[in-house]
C-alpha cells in the first residue's frame, strides 16, 4: 500500500504500514537499508534469516554475543516519516518516530498467521 500522512503521536501504525510478506498490519516492521517501499515483519524476517522462529524479542531485538540488536537478518526498523514520504535512516530517526516504533507489537496478539497457507 502506498504510504499517507500519519502521526507518531496516533495510537497503533496506519493500514498501510503492513507487511510485503504476510500482510500483518499493526506490528513493528523491517526493511532493507535503501529500499523503502516493501518491510517485513518479525516472522517473515525470521524466515528470511532462516532464524528460529520467536528469535525476535517483544523489543522488536535479537540476542546478539554484543547484546541487543534491532537489526534482524540484515533489515533494520521501518520507520516512516510523518509526511508519507519516505523512511528515516538508522541514524537520524527521531525521537517520536523511534517511541512509536518501540510501542508496536512485535508480533499480532493472536497470530492467526499460523496454519494459514
Ligand atoms: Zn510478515
């Protein structure tokens, strides 16, 4: 879906912030480096990773031997810019952008994904 205006401070993520894998809305995403247009989320990226399944935390981290790392199998958190213009970098999210990242579900409250296809 295509990206629209939105606001860090509204509760949850717009419809529009899904998963290209899945669909699953609603839960923190991944995306390449420098490609902004598809994420996956936390089950897909696993998959992708070939990590075990549950490897990303509720923090949206994985265990890593220096600690915490939010980057998963080489995708780092989508977050959108307000506009509906792009996404922020690893380096330059702000702060309300990374608040409202972190307050996303990392997986949907009941994955009904499971089983499915
Ligand atoms: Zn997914």
């Amino acid at each position: 879906m295509t990206p629209a205006a939105f606001s860090f401070a509204a509760p949850g993520a717009p419809a529009w912030y899904a998963c290209a894998g899945c669909r699953t809305a609603g839960v923190k995403l991944w995306r390449k480096p420098h490609i902004d247009v598809a994420a996956w989320c936390a089950a897909c990226a696993e998959r992708a990773g070939k990590m075990p399944e549950g490897a990303v935390g509720a923090d949206g981290c994985v265990e890593r031997s220096w600690g915490r790392d939010v980057q998963v199998a080489g995708l780092v958190p989508y977050v959108p810019d307000e506009e509906g213009l792009g996404a922020y970098g690893c380096a330059n999210i702000p702060a309300a952008g990374a608040a409202w990242w972190r307050r996303l579900p990392t997986r949907p409250a009941a994955d009904v994904s499971k089983g499915v296809g």
